[in-house]
C-alpha cells in the first residue's frame, strides 16, 4: 500500500484545499487558464509542448489576432502562420496547427469528447484532458510531469520514476485518485492551478523545500535525510 493511500484523510484533504487555495490566489496566470473557449484552450496547450510559458503567451496572443477561430487557422498559409508564430519555435510542429484546425472544422468543432478530442491529429491525452477540464468543466484531471513530480514528493515522499509517461503511471494515477475524490471540476481546476504553481515556483527539479507552502505537510519535505539547506 503507497503512503498516500495510508495517509490520514483529513490531511489529504488538507493538501488539497492548500493547494486549491495556491491556485485561486496565484494561478490561472497566463490567459488559456481563463479562454474557456476550447479551441484557445487547445491552441496554448499544443504550443506548451517544448515550448516554455512565456513565449508561449506571447505567440498565443499573436495568432488569435490574427487567427481567432479554428475556421480562421484551417484557412491559413504555412508562410503566413510561420511569420506570427516564429517565436515558438519548431516550424513543422507549429505548422501542423493548420491541420489540426481543419479537423477541428469538420467535426464541427472542439467536440466535449474525449475521444473525439484523441481522433484530433497530434492531440494526446493532456490536451484532451485540459480542454475538457477548463473548457467543459468534465471531471478530469491532466497529469504531465510537473503533476507528477510535486504529487510524488507530496503524497509519496520520493522523487517519480525516471522517464514515467505520467499516462502510464498507475502510481500517479492512484495518488491522483486518492487526492481528487469527491471534486468537482472547478473544485480539480484550482488544485491542479495550484499543483502547476508549486512546480514551476517551488517543486522543481531541485525543490526549494523551505519556500513551499505545503512544506509542513508534504512527505518528502519532512523527512529526516531532506538536506537542511532544502527544508
């Protein structure tokens, strides 16, 4: 049985509610958190991959400008897309917007479907996931490594396993389970904001321990062999 299945409910709940907390006062940072509308939603979330937030915004807004709908992008060049989204980087992955978009439009849209979102070309399951999510506000949860490097230090006390597809990491999936009962979406959309806040802060590759507001309840920041200058 993992610690975060043995872990007291009352202080499993108290994580979440910290961490939701985090969330309202400090996330939803950048504008995707806050588009609702799925296909902004799955624009920022396709450009995210390899590519770092800042940029992102900056690229984000400059093809809405120019392209505000998937009809818009499904009509657009190679060359002219390319031109307002150079900053990103990686040509080819950005220029396969274009099809994506004309998928978009023959489904009639960003479907509330799982598995109409996975028939999207170049579209996984943390894509998915978040469209549904912060869009459809459906019951879920997208799990990416910044999920699961600060709920394995939290609930666990140890770091991930090395290279975990998080989708493939029956591990993760548990503890996400155990730590999500009985939320509901925007209840999940402030603790997975407040699980991305702690990532990118505090819970990075060498954790800032003594700056984390969950330093008190989060296992791995509470045991003995935690070098001093982290906790």
């Amino acid at each position: 049985m993992s610690p975060a299945t043995c872990m007291r409910p009352e202080d499993r709940s108290r994580i979440a509610a910290s961490l939701a907390a985090l969330g309202i006062e400090r996330g939803y940072s950048y504008p995707w958190h806050r588009a609702e509308e799925p296909f902004r939603v799955l624009l920022a979330e396709y450009l995210l991959r390899r590519t770092t937030r800042k940029v992102v915004a900056r690229v984000y807004e400059r093809v809405l400008s120019r392209y505000p709908s998937a009809a818009a992008l499904a009509t657009a060049r190679d060359e002219d897309l390319w031109a307002v989204a150079r900053e990103a980087g990686l040509r080819r992955r950005t220029l396969q917007l274009i099809e994506i978009a004309r998928q978009i439009v023959q489904q009639g849209g960003v479907q509330p479907s799982r598995e109409r979102l996975l028939d999207l070309p170049f579209v996984g399951p943390y894509i998915a996931d978040a469209v549904l999510l912060y869009s459809f506000n459906e019951r879920v949860f997208p799990l990416d490594n910044n999920v699961q490097r600060v709920l394995y230090r939290v609930m666990q006390g140890t770091h991930p396993p090395k290279s975990m597809d998080p989708y493939r990491d029956k591990a993760l999936e548990q503890i996400a389970d155990v730590l999500t009962k009985n939320l509901d979406a925007v209840r999940l959309r402030h603790l997975h904001q407040g699980i991305l806040v702690v990532a990118w802060e505090v819970c990075r590759a060498a954790p800032i321990c003594r700056a984390c507001t969950l330093r008190t309840l989060c296992l791995y920041s509470t045991q003995s062999d935690v070098p001093a200058s982290l906790r």
